[in-house]
C-alpha cells in the first residue's frame, strides 16, 4: 500500500513552488548577470543563474527583490562557503580550536540525518 499524500513530498513541493516563484520575479526584475563575476546568461545557460538570498534567509522575499542577488550556480557556492566560515569561526575561540570541530559538525549534521544514536 502506498501512501498518496505524503506530508513530506507536499513539503518539498511547495518548497519548489516558492523557489520557482521567487526565481521568476527575480529574473524579470534583475539584468541576467551574475552579480558576482558579471558573466552574462541567456537562453538555456540561464538556468545556471540562481537567486541568492542576501541575508540567507529563504524566506524573507520582499517583493521589491531588495534580498535576491543573481549569482551563477559558481559563485553562490563560493557566496555560502563564506557564509559557512563566518559562521564558524565566528568567535576567537572557535578559530584556535581549528576547523576540525566544524567540519565534524557538519559531518554528524548530513550523515545521521537528525537520527539519534544512544550508546548505552
Ligand atoms: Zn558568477
Ligand atoms: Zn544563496
């Protein structure tokens, strides 16, 4: 038996559908440059162009688009690579205790998935 409306692909619909409404009005609003590298994109290029979230919060989109940057798929990856070690090494302490404590983090954070290992 299969399951018909699962919450949680209802989830990333809707996720989808938000993202695809966004990009649109961002497109139609912004030059299709990266904001970035300047390079320019067009036709079927243009799906490499991706909107960016200043604050990165997805979820503040105000309609005026004074959130969005258009970045290439490149330098949005190099955007939240930055964002991630600010985050990080944010305090003094955290940097002298090396990026180890960082990246174990991470670690935990993609290959549990939120799943609780009680070693007892
Ligand atoms: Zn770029
Ligand atoms: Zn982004």
């Amino acid at each position: 038996m299969q399951k018909k409306n699962d919450p949680l692909e209802k989830m990333y619909r809707e996720l989808a559908e938000k993202e695809n409404g966004y990009r649109a009005k961002a497109l139609k609003m912004f030059p299709h440059i990266c904001g970035s590298c300047g390079r320019e994109f067009s036709g079927k290029n243009l799906k490499e162009l991706t909107v960016h979230h200043k604050d990165h919060n997805h979820d503040y989109n105000p309609p005026d688009g004074s959130n969005w940057e258009l970045l290439c798929i490149y330098c949005h990856d190099h955007e939240h690579e930055k964002h991630k070690m600010k985050g990080y090494g944010g305090s003094e302490a955290a940097v002298k205790l090396g990026g180890f404590s960082a990246f174990e983090g991470l670690d935990a954070l993609f290959s549990t998935g939120g799943k609780d290992e009680d070693k007892s």
